[in-house]
C-alpha cells in the first residue's frame, strides 16, 4: 500500500464527520444558509478541530462568503481546503529528519505512556534504514523492563543495532553510552526511547534535561530532534501535555499516532494553530512502514476527499 492509500485510510473516520455535510453543501446550489454553516462547524467540533481554531476557520470563511453573496455549496470544500492550508501551513517548515551535520544525529521520543513512542522509534529507524542509514535504538526507559525488551523485539525484527542495560540505570548514562558507541561504530543516527512521563512531574522532566546534558558532552547540538509523541484519540487533552513539554525540554516537532484508530484527526489542526510546532509525522497503522511525512496539501486533502497530488514523492 502506497502511502497515499495510507493516509488517506488513516483518516477514514475523521473524513465521515465532513463528507456528509460537505457533499449536501455540493448538491446544494443554492446560496449558503447560516444553519449550514452551523452544520459545518458542528463537524468540524465533531472531528476535534478545537473550538478555537473552527471558530477562526469559520469566522474567515464567512467573511470571503459575505463577499460573494452568491456562493453556494459547490464552493465550500474549495474554501474550506485553503483555510485549513492557511493555518497549516503557518508552521515551521517541516523538514525530514535528516543526518547531516554532526554526527550521530540524535533523536529523543518523548511523551506520556501509551501514545506509541517505542513503535513510532521502530517505524522511523525503518524510515531511516530504507534511506541505508545505520540506526542505533537506545532504550533509556530503564524503569520498566518491558519496555527495553520490546525496543529489543523491534531492533531483532529490524536488523539494526540497540544500547540496552539494567533495568535502574540511570537513563542519561544509558544515552551517554548509546552516543559514545554509534560514535565508536561509525553510525548515523541514535534514536533514544525515554520513559513514558507526565508533563505535571518536575523530577522527570527534570531527567529528560540531564539526559539533553549527557548527548551534549559528545555531540555539538544534540538532541537535534526531540519529537513529542500525541496520539490522536486523545485528541484536545493532549495539547496541555505537548505545551508543557515544549516549555521544559524545547521539543521540535509532533509524531501524531493512531490517526488510523479515531475521528479526532482534525486535532492536528488545532495543534498546528495553537502550538506553532510542525508535525513531522503522522502514525497510520500498525506496520513498519505506517509512518507517513506530515505533508500540509496531502492531509487536507485526504480529509476532505480530495484527491492526492501524484507529484509528490
């Protein structure tokens, strides 16, 4: 499956919540009423947009529509696509994490527990792999074993190199030593798996600082990515987490998962607008190659039915 059929499967749910009042806008040729409108921002609510980012969406399409009176249904998704790009595409660029520079390119995953950040560290080392990258997995999550033996899983099924030790390490010392031997090894990228954290326990988010500190004595800039892992059900609730992150330990950019499992997709959006943090990624299924480059045109236009440009690679 390609990755157009992938994203636009993921976003299948989300897509139901606006197809049905979207298409009935496109049968109506008629003039716009206010309770279509209506209709059209419970929508948006319903596949988690945000109060506040549907209220701007709607605010500004009103306006171009009280500019041309005689707008009917036929012209809403039109509408609709370029003011969901408008707030998109507002982000930082979104670059694709790369390995140049200083090298190895190190990548912090961080979060709650249960979001998905071990799978989307297996996901992105396959990304990397396929790019003929050499991946080195560091399991800094020392306080629950499982966690080590499921990253371990994933570095056996992938072929690729893992920094594993005794559960009660201290977890800095373990990126420390996961840095100093992809040094040792000549490989391109550490991709670091920390515990499952509240953004409400200073203490932890405290260690995620010693363990910036730990990269940092071996490579200039390190962490070069540190990647905030939301996953889509939890929709709006998760925005408190990723601000509180993004304050104390700088995160650069949002893997958004199990899109493929809910219709609160439109949550991206209400993260773009509301954190000004670009979403590099976005979790699609369960596979190994179920990690799809957020791109702003490709998204909107999965959510709203559109098709996909083919010029895009």
């Amino acid at each position: 499956m390609g990755w157009r059929a992938r994203l636009q499967r993921a976003v299948e749910r989300t897509r139901e919540q606006l197809s049905q009042r979207l298409d009935a806008f496109r049968r109506d040729r008629q003039a716009l009423t206010p309770e279509q409108l209506a209709d059209l921002e419970a929508g948006l609510l319903a596949a988690d947009v945000g109060l506040p980012t549907t209220k701007q969406i709607l605010s500004r399409l009103r306006e171009r529509l009280e500019r041309n009176p005689e707008s009917n249904g036929t012209a809403v998704r039109a509408l609709l696509r370029e003011e969901l790009l408008a707030v998109l595409q507002s982000l930082p660029p979104t670059e694709h994490t790369g390995v140049a520079g200083a090298s190895p390119v190190v990548v912090f995953f961080v979060g709650v527990n249960g979001t998905g950040k071990t799978t989307s560290v297996a996901k992105l080392a396959y990304r990397l792999q396929q790019e003929r990258k050499k991946v080195l997995l560091c399991a800094a999550d020392t306080f629950r074993a499982a966690a080590g033996e499921q990253l371990e899983m994933w570095a056996d099924r992938l072929g690729c190199e893992i920094l594993r030790q005794q559960p009660g390490s201290d977890p800095a010392a373990v990126v420390y030593d996961a840095v100093k031997a992809a040094q040792t090894r000549g490989l391109d990228a550490v991709l670091v798996d920390t515990a499952g954290r509240l953004h409400t326990r200073s203490n932890l988010m405290a260690e995620l600082e010693k363990m910036k500190r730990a990269a940092q004595k071996l490579v200039v800039g390190a962490p070069q990515e540190i990647l905030l892992v939301l996953d889509a059900p939890t929709g709006q609730n998760g925005l408190a987490q990723a601000r509180e992150f993004t304050g104390r330990v700088g995160v650069t950019g949002i893997v958004l998962t199990k899109l493929d499992g809910t219709a609160k997709g439109g949550v991206t959006i209400a993260i773009a607008r509301d954190l000004t943090l670009p979403i590099r990624y976005l979790g699609t299924g369960e596979q190994l190659d179920d990690l799809v480059e957020f791109d702003a045109e490709a998204f909107v236009d999965s959510l709203l039915g559109l098709p996909i440009s083919e010029a895009r690679t």
